[in-house]
C-alpha cells in the first residue's frame, strides 16, 4: 500500500455504514462506505463476523481491529449494531493488503425483523469470499 493509500484509508478512521435497513425489507447502500471501497486498489481481506445477539460480536471484531473502540458496543440486553458496518484499514500482517472487516447485525435480534436480510446478503456471499 502506498502513501497515498494510507493516507485516504485513516482520513476515515472508524466503521461506516455499509448496508443499512430502511423499513420491513428494504436494504440501503451507504455511498460514503461505496467510496471508501473504490478508493482500495489492492487485494482485499474481508472478514465477516455473523453471530447471536449480545454474544461480543462486536468486541470481537474490534479486537481484531487492534481497537478497543470502533464497532459500537452495549452494555444492555438490546442488540447495539444495525445494518452491515464496515471497517476498512491497513493489513496488519500484509502491508500489499487491505483488510476489510464486516460487522452485521445480530441473529435472534427481537426488535429486528430486517436481521435475516441483511445476514442473508453476508451468507449470499460465502462463496466468493471463501474461494
């Protein structure tokens, strides 16, 4: 990764946005977060965190982040993250990489009916990234 690259890629420090929910079904493609993917000319690294509510997803995936903060944290029973959140940053082991990690909303989310469509657009996508 270049300078330059390194540079666009910490001017947004933090997760964006990727998918969010817009009513009953209807999914919504944050265009910062677009962006943010254009800008990356070089392979990439996606790491997709999928898993019950109030189960550390999201400490799990700012730990991998090297971060103790980023994706949003709760510290009640209703589940912090909505929509697909995205967190572009440099490998930390591959500096020819870029690694991208999603966090999703969370499986069994009660007050959440859109979770199973947007858990749907990650396991839709399995394939391609497992390759």
């Amino acid at each position: 990764m270049d300078k330059d690259e390194e540079e666009k890629m910490s001017e947004k420090k933090g997760p964006v946005i990727l998918i969010k929910s817009s009513g009953y079904g209807n999914l919504q493609v944050n265009d910062e977060a677009l962006k943010i993917l254009s800008q990356i000319n070089q392979p990439v690294v996606v790491v997709a965190i999928i898993g019950w509510y109030r189960t550390k997803n999201s400490y799990l995936m700012n730990n991998l982040a090297g971060e103790l903060t980023g994706f949003c944290l709760g510290s009640i029973v209703q589940s912090e993250t909505k929509g697909i959140w995205m967190w572009c940053m440099p490998h930390p082991g591959n500096d020819n990489q870029c690694l991208v990690l999603l966090d999703t909303e969370d499986l069994c989310d009660i007050e959440n009916v859109t979770v199973y469509y947007t858990n749907g657009v990650i396991y839709s996508r399995l394939q391609w990234f497992d390759m």
